[in-house]
C-alpha cells in the first residue's frame, strides 16, 4: 500500500469502531435506565391503543404503538410535574427500547394486552410523566454479534492498514514497500 490509500482503511476502521462504541452506549444506557427502573412504583391504567405500523414490506420497520393512561395518586405529584389537576398521565411507552421491539415481538404483546382494558404501568416518582409497562430492554439475538463484529471488523481494519508487508529476498533484501 502506498502512503497516500493507507487512509481510506484507517478512516472506514475508526468509523466501525466509533459506530460500534455508539452501539454499546446506547444499549448500556437503556439497561441502566431499566435497572433503575426496578424500584418504580406501579398503578393500573388503562390501554387506550396498541397497534402495529410499516410491517408490510421489511419486517424489520415494523413499529409497534401504544397509548395508555394512568393516574397517580397524590403524594408523587408536584405542581410543576402533574399534567392536570388530577395527576392523570398519557404513556405510550412499552418497553425501554420500543425501536428494538422486532415483528416476532408482536403476538406475545398483542395477546398480553387489550385495548380499553387494565395495564399495570410503571413510573417515576421523581417524573410520573416517564412511564413503561414493562421494565425490560428488549434486543433480538443477534445485536451481541452486531455490535463485537462492527468493533472487530474496526480493528482489522486499523491492524491490516498499520501492517507492513515484507519480503525476504535469497541475498538478504528486505522491505519490498516503497
């Protein structure tokens, strides 16, 4: 490799890498955010919808929406965090990571939930507005070897483009790369 394309394979390897870290910090701060979320209260709601969009075509875009409401009784309430008088709250959040819900995630959801029937929601104390009926963070199988293949492919990238190709020649010349 000549000096001047050494930087393409560097560039492309510090991208998958940055792109991978930014694969771990986002799911490691969802898993955080669930951890801490172990604590929270819950109160019944009720399910006002739940459906499901974009799932014609990739099943990959399939997005599956929800809306629930939940009031919460009076001493988690400040004035300047109740959305009304009565401390009633509109959540629309399943899970802590709706975008990573897949389609195969769809039936067992829409068999564990009815629209216009009771949920148990969790919330905040400190932010009632923040709410999730479950307190998971869903991920499909294969996102471990999404993440560790973008980073590794990243260091390949980075060792092949530092790696010197020598040659050792009968009389003894080496170093073949101008």
């Amino acid at each position: 490799m000549t000096p001047s394309s050494l930087w393409l394979p560097r560039l492309v390897g510090a991208g998958s890498i940055l792109l991978g870290l930014s694969f771990v910090y986002d799911h490691q701060a969802h898993l955080r955010e669930a951890r801490s979320a172990q604590s929270w209260p819950s109160v019944q709601g009720t399910l006002l919808d739940l459906r499901r969009t974009n799932c014609e075509g990739a099943r990959s875009s399939c997005r599956i929406l929800a809306a629930y409401s939940y009031r919460v009784p009076s001493p988690s309430i400040t004035s300047s965090s109740a959305s009304d008088a009565n401390g009633t709250y509109t959540g629309t959040r399943i899970t802590f990571a709706d975008h990573d819900l897949l389609y195969r995630d769809w039936e067992p959801i829409r068999r564990m939930y009815d629209p216009g029937g009771a949920v148990q929601v969790f919330f905040d104390p400190r932010a009632p507005q923040a709410a999730v009926l479950e307190r998971r963070v869903p991920f499909a199988w294969f996102t471990p070897y999404a993440i560790w293949g973008t980073i590794g492919f990243g260091v390949l990238m980075l060792a092949l483009s530092f790696w010197r190709r020598t040659a050792t020649w009968p009389d003894g010349a080496r170093d073949l790369v101008p």
